[in-house]
C-alpha cells in the first residue's frame, strides 16, 4: 500500500528530489511551498503528486496545510522537511540602526528555517502514522561549523534539540524522528546572486570525497531513513556533506 509523503519546500531542490524519489518508489506525494506556480510546475512532473500553497512560518498556514492532508488522506507516514532558505530572497527594508538590522536578519531566518518545520510538525503530529511514521528535518553543516550567516546557522541547529525531544515524545507510537545536515549542495535555489568558483573549490578541499553534493544525495539519505530498514534508528542527525563537517 503506497505511503502519503508530505514535503515542505518540494518545489525545488532537495525537497523536489526527495519528492521524486519517493514517487518512484509508488509513494503518494504532497508537495508544500509557498510559490503556488512552483508547486504546480513540479508536481506536474511528478506521477499523482498534489500540492498545498501555503506559508508554512504562520499558524494559519500550518494548519491549513495539515488540514489539507488530513482530509485528502487522513494519515501521514513521511513528514519531509525541506522548506528553507538563509533570507536573501526576503525583501529588506533600509535600517538606520544597524541592530534592526541583525533583528530583522536573525527573526526572518528562524521563521524559515525553524518555524515552518516546528509549526508543520504540531499541526501533523495527531495525524502521523502509527506505528511506522517518520519525521526528517533537513538541517546543515552550518549548524555545525558556524559557516555562512551566523543567523541562518543558528536557525538550523535549533531543529536538533527540537528533534531530539520530538523523537523521545513520539517514540512510543513506533514514530522515528532524524536529521539530515547536507554541506555545499548544487543545484538548488539556496546560492542567491554569484557563487565565486574560489568559494566552491575551497569548500569542496575541505570534503574527503572531492566533490559537490547534489540534491539526489540527500534524497536518497531520506529514502532510507523513512524506509523499514532504518526503524530503531531515531533522534540522530545524520551527515551528507562528504566528511566536510570534519574539516579535511
């Protein structure tokens, strides 16, 4: 019997690999975003896909995106978090006190990177699968290694302890809980503006594997930890970055 996936920011990306991923296993997949002309054009790709247009960092949206699934398909087995971004999309206003500023910087990235997933996770958590639902947070080595913005780094390693707590709450209902910590990722939308080819070589020196990661790599790390054979393994984060996070 095929699963209902439901992935936050499967538009794009990771989140859209993963997408693709689960259906070719036969899974029933639910695309959530905030871009509605994005969703359609990748569920249009994707056999029996459906999407929900919604902003996941607002309750209204949340639930609207929970009760989306719930009605349509009543149960949630794989709840993917892959929605994000480190806010360079979000229009800035001007600051002439350069505090507003680091207020504006760090309140917008934990909205996208934390909210949606902690706001999305307690609207769905009546309605995950019992036993056998999975949860996956997609964090980063940046969580880590302190790399990129401080902000946008923050936001991520804020879904570990939320997780790890997650996991001990939801355990008892045979419900694993994981992370996935991706490091430099090409083709996604995350590198706004120009990605100096300096910046890339060095961050790819630094994996033990000589090379980018791609969205099908982390896709395929969720596959796996959504699938049966990872069923006792629970509240870890699980490193996709090329030993990277290791500093080589």
């Amino acid at each position: 019997m095929a699963r209902t996936v439901v992935i936050s920011g499967g538009g794009t990306g990771i989140g859209l690999a993963a997408a693709e991923a689960f259906a070719a296993d036969g899974e029933q997949v639910v695309l959530l975003g905030r871009r509605e002309e994005v969703l359609a054009r990748a569920a249009a790709r994707i056999p029996g896909a459906r999407y929900c247009a919604v902003d996941l960092s607002e309750p209204r949206g949340a639930r609207r995106a929970a009760e989306f699934a719930a009605r349509e398909y009543g149960t949630v087995d794989v709840l993917v978090h892959s929605a994000g971004g480190n806010g360079r999309r979000e229009k800035a206003p001007e600051f002439e006190d350069p505090l507003e500023a680091v207020v504006h910087d760090w309140t917008v990235n934990f909205r996208l990177n934390t909210l949606t997933a902690v706001l999305l996770t307690e609207a769905l958590q009546d309605h995950l699968a019992t036993p056998g639902g999975r949860v996956l947070f997609l964090s980063s080595i940046a969580a880590y290694r302190g790399s990129g913005s401080g902000p946008y780094a923050g936001s991520k390693a804020a879904l570990h302890p939320y997780a790890f707590r997650l996991a001990g709450q939801l355990g008892p209902r045979g419900i694993t809980v994981n992370v996935v910590a991706p490091g430099l990722v090409e083709e996604t939308d995350f590198f706004v503006g120009e990605f100096p080819e300096e910046r890339r070589r060095a961050l790819i020196a630094e994996t033990a594997t000589g090379r980018v990661g791609h969205p099908g790599d982390v896709a395929q790390t969720l596959r796996w930890l959504a699938s049966p054979a990872a069923g006792h393994i629970t509240a870890q984060v699980i490193q996709v970055n090329g030993g990277a996070e290791r500093g080589h």
